[in-house]
C-alpha cells in the first residue's frame, strides 16, 4: 500500500456570530463547559452562532474541543460591517485550577492595505473546552467570521502510550 507522506495544511473551523438586532456587547465563542448545554450557548436571542463547515454544528464543534484539544496557529477574523473590526477581541483560557491567560487579537492597521474588514493573528493559543472568544461589541445587523487555523492537537492517550502529547 502507497501512504501520502505530504504535510497538509489543517482545514479551519469556521464560526460566525450574527447579529439581527440592536449592537449586542460581550460575545462569546467557545467555553463549551460554560456554555454547550445552555440555551442558545448562552448569547442573547438576537444573536446566532453557528458552524459554516458543512456538516458540523456549532454544538458538535463545541463538543471536540472538550474531546480533542488543539492548538490555533492562526486566527482570521472577518466582519460584513464597517467599523466592527476596530475594538480588540479577546481570546481568554482558564483552566480548573483557577488560572487564566488573556490574548488580545488587537486591530492592527497596515499602511500598505485598505483592508478594513478582516483580522489576521498568528500568536499560537490553545483552544479547548475552557477557552472562550469574546467579541466585545457585534453591531446592528452584523455578520462576523472566525476562521480557527488549527496548528496541532493535544491528545492524552498519546502520553499514556509514552509519546509526545502533541499531534501535528
């Protein structure tokens, strides 16, 4: 039998958040264990996160990162809005024992492009079960894309079996 041995580039998640009413503040993609089991994962009624994968929910997507961990090389962001993109995003991981670490995908604005309505970060951050994205304000008829670039992926049986717990 003949294996490919090429390395692939990983397929993003791909979330949006979409607003249907007034500018909605603080919201949250991800933090599963807070937010998987309640109702409408825990956003305003106005507010609508979903999955564009085909075939994968944003329920089932929250469900994998308390089950398969990974690691975002890249983060893209995009809004449909004029504007929306100019407050800083916040990607915040917590764990069980009470520790936290903060990541500010800031807007940063490049002489050379006029582009206004994406956010690209390449700081590596993990994202699991504990981690949550907020968007501190999504406003009035919004459409927000967040594009996760997973870099690699945690898996424990992979320490139990005396390997690296890291996947790429």
């Amino acid at each position: 039998m003949d294996y490919d041995t090429r390395v692939r580039t990983s397929s993003p998640f791909i979330i949006q958040v979409a607003s249907s009413g007034g500018a909605v503040d603080n919201v949250t993609i991800g933090d599963s264990y807070a937010n998987r089991t309640v109702s409408g994962f825990g956003q305003v009624a106005t507010i609508a996160v979903t999955s564009t994968v085909i075939g994968v929910s944003y329920i089932e997507f929250l469900s994998q990162t308390e089950t398969k961990p990974f690691t975002v090389g890249r983060i893209m962001i995009i809004s449909t809005n004029a504007g929306q993109l100019d407050y800083p995003i916040t990607v915040t991981h917590r764990d069980a024992s009470g520790r936290r670490r903060d990541h500010v995908v800031a807007p940063v604005v490049d002489p050379y492009q006029n582009q206004t309505d994406r956010l690209i970060d390449d700081t590596p951050f993990l994202f699991d079960g504990y981690t949550r994205l907020t968007i501190p304000t999504v406003n009035s008829g919004a459409t927000i894309t967040v594009r996760l670039y997973p870099k690699n992926q945690f898996s424990g049986a992979r320490v139990v079996a005396g390997k690296n717990a890291i996947k790429n």
